[in-house]
C-alpha cells in the first residue's frame, strides 16, 4: 500500500456559533487537513470559527479503499474530504 492509498483521519472539534461541531478530515497531512477544515467550516457558515492544530489534531490512519467512490475521487481531486460527524 502506497501512501497515495492512505487516508490521515483527523479528528476535529470547533466550537460554533451554536455549540460544537465534530467532524473529521480525511487527508494526507496537517496543512491540508486545517485548509480543507477551514473551507468545511466557511462552507456551513462557520468561517469565523477558530481552527487549529488543537481542534484538529491527527487520530489513526485507514486504506482509501475502505471509502467510497466519491470520497476516493475527493480525495485525489481535492487532497481529502470531510465526514461530519454528531457532536
């Protein structure tokens, strides 16, 4: 397995305008993961939440394959992809 088949799972706690926000990001390193955390959060409304490595810290690692299609293909395009999760 190469790293392009590695997916970093990043897990990411944000305190919103109205109460946490969990999710996690799917990507291949920590620049990329706060870039596309960042993007996640402008793209719900939340752009002026504060990001950082603290509330988005590196968690485990997991094969692409274990993704879908469209995630795989986010991934590839995109440097990683977003799983909201419940706060």
């Amino acid at each position: 397995m190469s790293d392009s088949d590695t997916v970093h799972v990043y897990d990411t706690w944000v305190r919103g305008k109205n109460g946490t926000i969990h999710f996690d990001v799917m990507t291949t390193d920590e620049t990329t993961a706060l870039k596309l955390a960042r993007a996640h959060l402008a793209g719900i409304g939340e752009a002026g939440a504060t990001i950082t490595t603290k509330e988005c810290q590196f968690c485990h690692s997991e094969p692409l394959v274990m993704f879908s299609t469209e995630q795989q293909r986010q991934f590839r395009e995109q440097g990683g992809f977003i799983l909201p999760l419940p706060a």
